[in-house]
C-alpha cells in the first residue's frame, strides 16, 4: 500500500510541474455590460406628459358625468317619493274625511277633540307653568288672562293634569286675595 501511495504521489508532482511549464495565457473575458435604454428626447417626454395630461383630463370628465347622472336619479328619486307621500296624505286624508262623513250620517256623534289630545295636554301644560311664573313674579295682568284661559279649557283638561290645574288655581285665587289685602297701617 506505501508503493502505491508513493507512486501517486510521484504522478501527482509530475502532472504539477509538467502544468507549470505550459506558459499559454488563457484571456479573461470581460463580464457583458448591462444594456442601458436610451434617454428620451424633450419632445418624447412633452408628448408622454400630454398623453397623461389628457387621460387624466378625460378620466375627470368622465367621473363628473356619472355624477350628475347619481345625482340626476337621486333628484328624481327623491322627487318621486315625495309626490308619492303627498298622494298617500290626500288619500289618508280623503278616507279620514269619508270616515267622518259616514259617521255623522249614520247618527254617530264625532267628537272633534279626537287626537287632538296630545296638542291640548302641550297647551295646558304650557299654560299651567306660564300662569305659575306669573304669580310668582307678581305679574297679575298675565297671570289674569292665562288663567283666564285656563278656565276656559277647563272641560278639555286632561285627567292627569286635572290635580297641576287645581293647584295652580289655589295658588292663583290665594295669591290674588292676599293682594287685595291691606296692610295695617301703623298709627302716625
């Protein structure tokens, strides 16, 4: 086994030394340049921005219109809905008048403050605290007329602002006797 390794490395030695006296050069090749594209003319780079100027000019034109189209069907839109509820009120209020007129001519009695109720408890409670301030403020004249008022609705009144009125009127007929009232003068 030692020849054979001293004969390898005897091959060995001899193909290195017979190498090293091959003097050819083997030329080295310069790695390939990138290719650069040429730098646009003044007159191509004009023209390239016209051409985006125009897209975005048509491309805004064109965005514009589909909005006045938007809001041209929502005008109509909204236009038609309303036309539809003043219809839908006329009807409305067309059935409530034949539901009147068919009662009182079937000898039923319409009592005309019906849903009205909302309105006369808004303006009795109005009423109520504007009088209550006026006595306060020892303002007679308004509290006078506002109770006055009061008196007349005194029928309408609700049940629930039946004990606010009461009170305001208690408050009203004393506050008014003890106005009327004079004071003792003390002996001069």
């Amino acid at each position: 086994m030692k020849r054979v390794n001293l004969l390898m490395a005897a091959v060995l030695s001899a193909a290195v030394f017979v190498g090293c006296d091959d003097k050819k050069e083997t030329p080295m090749t310069p790695p390939p340049t990138p290719s650069v594209p040429p730098t646009p003319s003044a007159t191509e780079t004009r023209n390239t921005m016209d051409n985006a100027g125009t897209a975005v000019r048509d491309a805004t034109a064109d965005a514009v219109d589909k909005t006045k189209e938007v809001a041209g069907n929502a005008a109509d839109a909204t236009r038609d809905a309303a036309a539809a509820t003043v219809d839908k009120t006329k009807e409305m209020a067309g059935n409530t008048a034949d539901a009147t007129r068919n009662a009182t001519d079937n000898g039923v009695k319409m009592d005309a403050s019906v849903g009205t109720d909302s309105a006369v408890t808004t303006e009795v409670t109005t009423l109520i605290d504007q009088a209550t301030t006026y006595i306060k403020e020892n303002k007679w004249e308004l509290a006078d007329s506002t109770m006055a008022k009061l008196d007349g609705m005194k029928d309408k009144i609700p049940a629930s602002l039946k004990p606010r009125y009461d009170q305001v009127k208690s408050m009203y007929d004393t506050a008014k006797a003890g106005k009327n009232m004079s004071m003792p003068t003390m002996g001069k």
